[in-house]
C-alpha cells in the first residue's frame, strides 16, 4: 500500500553527546543544544501535520550513565516541560510521557506533571517524552500487571490479547509510530517502542541530534511517502484494499 503522511514519528534523538565533544565542549553543552532542537522539532512537526510526536529523551539503559549526566539529562526534561507550557497551550499540543518516571527528581518530575494537566486539552498534536523509557521494562511492568490481575482472578489466560496488554503498557494510548527516525549514525533501536514498531518504516541519519532540521525532516518524510507497507501481505492485495 502507497503510504500517505505518517501519523506517527517517534524519534531518537541521538549524537548530542559526539556533536559537543567533537568541538571541544563538554557533553551537557551538547545535551542543551539538543533540547532546543527538540523544541524545533516539534514545531516542525506540528507545522507538517503530524498527529503524534514521540522523542526519546532519556532511556531507562540511560540511568546507568555517570550520575552527574543523568542529573543534568533529568532537569533538562523537566526545564523542557516547563519552559514551554505556555506555547504547548498555545498551540494547542498535550504533552504526554511514557517509561518510568519514579526516578525523576521531584522538582522535575512535579514542571512534567504540571505541564501534563496545563496541555490535557490540547487536540492539535500529542508530544510525547519518553523518560526513563525502556520498551523491555515497559513490556514487564505491563505482565506484571496482568499476573496480578489473573491472580487475583480478575483475567483469564484467553481474555489476553494484544488490547490487554497494551492498556497495561505506558506506551499504551500511543498509535503505533508509522517512521521512526534515529539521528547520530547507529543503525539501532536501543529498546525504543519494540512492541509498537512492530510495522514501522525506519529512517537512519548520520546527522548528529543538534544538527537535525527541517530539511532531515523532509527527507524522512518523503523517504516514508515511497515505501510500501504491506504488514505481511503481498502488493495486489492492498492494491485492491486501497
Ligand atoms: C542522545 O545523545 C541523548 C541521550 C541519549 C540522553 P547521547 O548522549 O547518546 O550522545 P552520543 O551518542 O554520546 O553522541
Ligand atoms: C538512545 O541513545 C537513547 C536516547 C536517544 C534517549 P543511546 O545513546 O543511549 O543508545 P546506545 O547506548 O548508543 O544504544
Ligand atoms: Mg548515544
């Protein structure tokens, strides 16, 4: 099937790190850059007309990192979430978040959560942050769950479905992402929506994350607009669906 707009493009934003150094400043410079690209980031995506935004901020693999790093990735999110409640208000986009967020320092987690409920009524796009996000985690916070519902006799084995386990996932009210984009040149997921990617076009770019822009963007989109997504059928069939 000839593939439209995407829906959905969840992005990770990688490189920050790589681009600092190689210019001789130290990797939290690099981290403050890449916030600000973020925020571009989603202006361009709201000014392409794309429904959800998903950026990869901090993974759960991320907490492992030298605590002074993760200190500065955690306030940075929750700087992000704060400095702009007033124009996701304005433009009307609801933030949301995804993975673990017990980890956060309060003051940051409390500028997320107070920018979550400032955004709820927003329609125009859904901007989401994955924070201490681990697709694996996500997967067995969501079983744990359902184990302690079967065991307490609330869930038979046949009523999981993909449904069930979703509603128990934090990614759960997400669509599935139609193009994940990876900046900084690896060619990996790194435990990003494994579940929910399951059938999504992916693009590479060799661009560290302070350097993507609206052109990288573009060329996303438009690779995205030549493939064939066919979920496991053959061409004709979705030639006929269509
Ligand atoms: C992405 O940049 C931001 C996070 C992972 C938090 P990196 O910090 O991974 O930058 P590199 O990959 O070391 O260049
Ligand atoms: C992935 O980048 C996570 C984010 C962009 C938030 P990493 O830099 O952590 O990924 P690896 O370690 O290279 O796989
Ligand atoms: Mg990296």
């Amino acid at each position: 099937m000839q593939t439209d707009k995407p829906r959905h493009i969840a992005i990770i934003m990688d490189g920050n790190g790589r681009w600092a150094t190689a210019q001789g400043k130290t990797r939290a410079f690099g981290h403050e850059q890449g916030a600000r690209v973020a925020a571009e980031a989603f202006r361009l995506g709201q000014e392409r007309g794309i429904e959800q935004l998903t950026l990869y901020a901090f993974s759960f693999a991320n907490y492992r990192r030298p605590q002074a790093e993760v200190d500065h990735l955690m306030s940075l999110c929750g700087r992000f979430a704060e400095d702009h409640r007033d124009e996701f208000v304005e433009r009307g986009i609801r933030l949301t978040v995804i993975g673990e967020l017990e980890d956060l320092p309060s003051a940051a987690r409390r500028a997320i959560e107070n920018t979550i409920a400032a955004t709820a009524k927003g329609t125009a796009m859904t901007l989401c942050l994955a924070i201490g996000y681990g697709a694996r985690n996500d997967l067995v916070g969501a079983i744990r769950a359902l184990t302690a519902r079967a065991y307490a006799g609330l869930l038979l084995p046949e009523e999981v479905d993909e449904t069930t386990i979703r509603s128990f996932m934090t990614a759960g009210s997400l669509r599935d992402p139609d193009l994940v984009i990876r900046t900084g040149g690896e060619r990996r997921l790194s435990d990003f929506l494994l579940f929910e990617s399951a059938y999504a076009e992916l693009f590479f770019s060799d661009h560290m994350w302070p350097d993507f822009n609206a052109e990288l963007l573009d060329q996303a989109i438009s690779a995205y607009a030549r493939r064939d997504r066919r979920y496991g059928q053959i061409g004709e069939q979705l030639a006929h669906s269509a």
